[in-house]
C-alpha cells in the first residue's frame, strides 16, 4: 500500500534533492551539456557571501513572523467564531477566501494597494494633503509588508484547524470550571490551551515551512527590492539560477536552504509535541 506513494517521493522529491547536491558540487550554469566538478568551492563562497546571511535573516524574519502573527490572529479568529454568534459562517467563507487565491496574484493585488505612483494607500494620503510613501522601496518596511500579505492570504488556514481544536473540545470541562468558579482567562489558559496544542503544532510547523520558503509573494511585491533587501533564499536562488546562469551555485543555496527548513521545522515539531505530552 505504502509503495506507490514511496516511489513518487523518491521521484519526485529524494532524486531531485539528490542531484542538487550532486550539482551543488559542480560549476554548470544550468543549460551547458559540459561542466566540472568543483568539490566544495560552492560551499566556502556560500560561506564568504554577504548575500547569504542578508537572504537568511530575511528568510527567518519571513518565516517567523508569518509564524506568530497567522497564530495568534488565526486562534483569535477562531475562538471569536467559536461562539453562539450570527452570520459566523460568513464570516469563516471571507476570512478562508483569500487561501484560494494564488500568492503570485495575492501579491500583486497588495502591490496595487502600496505601490508609490497610482497605489489606493499613497492617493489616500495626497487626498488628506500628506507626502507620499515608498513603502515598497524602503528595506525597514517592504519586509515586513511581505509577512503582512502572507499573514493576511493564509490565517484562515490557521483559523480552521484551530476551530477543528476547539470543537474537538467537550463543553464538560468548561461547565465543571464554571461550577468551580474558574474566570475565562483561567479556562482558556487550563483547559483550551492543552487540548489545543495538537492543532498549535500542526499549525506551528505548516506556518513556518511555508514562511521560510515565501517566493511568489516576493516577486510580485518588490521582486527582491530595493537591490537584495527583501530577498529571501528561494528568490536568491532563483535569481542566481534564471538570471545570473549560476546553478551550481544556486543548488548550494538551495541545500543550505533544505537544512534551514528541515532543522527549524524539525525543533517546532518535537517542542510542541512534547507540550502535547505535558497536555
């Protein structure tokens, strides 16, 4: 049963990853018949990059603020409709309707909304007789408008599986804390918050896989602009692939990538599973 599916992984992702290293070790340009192979000099200009370490403070930044703000909004959404109110299932469908957007096109959209010449927010502030803003342009803000539009384009994923949690959840509990005179902040933190932490840990680690390989909405919003400031790893690599004709090079970012993911997405999972246990 379980060997159709090994083999399309081993397809589709162990040969791939495979022959990445395998190129990562090489100095082919991408679409040359002919290359070499180079040993580790990828690897020790990897090392030497500035490029490298300003793409993996971004990468983090992206995956962990994705991360925190997809959690906390998605659980409050959840907990507000949760509750005995009207109209809840419309308001799941409109907070659940941008995941179905492709990110290429989320990005756009939001780059409408920002951009300095024509974008909704600076004509705003020029009705209101303010200066306008290169927000996109400007490397303190356009990182964190990124994790802002991916936040925005995905808590309703974190919102789901939170509800899913918390109707999971038997309304016993709450009624015995009631009777033991236990205040909302006391129930949430003593029972909603141990129960829940199956759904935290799926919701942890999909969030932080998905922040720390954040390409599409990067090209649509700034591209990796201004010069390499919103770069994340995935756009470098691509750009060291498409444009600079690099690929050795860019399968030693797309390894070094692989470990960040595998490690960071690998501690989220054992420490939160351990918080399970602790449930």
């Amino acid at each position: 049963m379980y060997l159709p599916a090994l083999l399309l992984i081993s397809f589709f992702i162990v040969y791939p990853f495979l022959d990445g290293i395998r190129i990562s070790l090489t100095n082919w340009n991408g679409f040359s018949q002919s290359y070499k192979f180079i040993g580790l000099d990828n690897y020790k200009r990897m090392l030497q990059d500035p490029n490298t370490w300003l793409v993996l403070r971004n990468t983090l930044l992206y995956g962990v603020g994705s991360t925190i703000f997809q959690n906390v909004i998605g659980l409050l959404y959840a907990l507000l409709l949760n509750q005995s109110i009207r109209m809840k299932a419309v308001a799941r469908t409109i907070i659940y309707l941008p995941v179905i957007i492709s990110p290429l096109i989320m990005g756009y959209i939001w780059y409408f909304f920002f951009a300095y010449q024509g974008g909704a927010f600076n004509d705003v502030l020029v009705w209101l007789g303010f200066e306008r803003m290169n927000l996109l342009g400007n490397p303190d803000a356009n990182i964190w408008i990124i994790v802002m539009v991916n936040t925005f384009q995905f808590v309703g994923v974190a919102m789901i599986i939170y509800l899913a949690g918390l109707q999971s959840i038997s309304a016993e509990y709450y009624e015995a804390a009631n009777i033991d005179g236990a205040s909302r902040f006391q129930q949430f933190k003593n029972i909603t918050l141990p129960l829940l932490m199956p759904s935290v840990t799926i919701n942890m680690v999909i969030n932080i896989i998905g922040g720390l390989k954040l390409f599409d909405v990067i090209i649509s919003l700034t591209n990796g602009g201004p010069g390499m400031a919103s770069q994340s790893m995935s756009t470098y690599m691509y750009n060291l692939y498409f444009s600079r004709q690099d690929a050795g090079y860019a399968a030693t970012q797309g390894v070094l990538m692989m470990l960040v993911i595998l490690i960071i997405s690998f501690s989220a999972l054992v420490y939160f599973r351990s918080k399970e246990v602790e449930a």
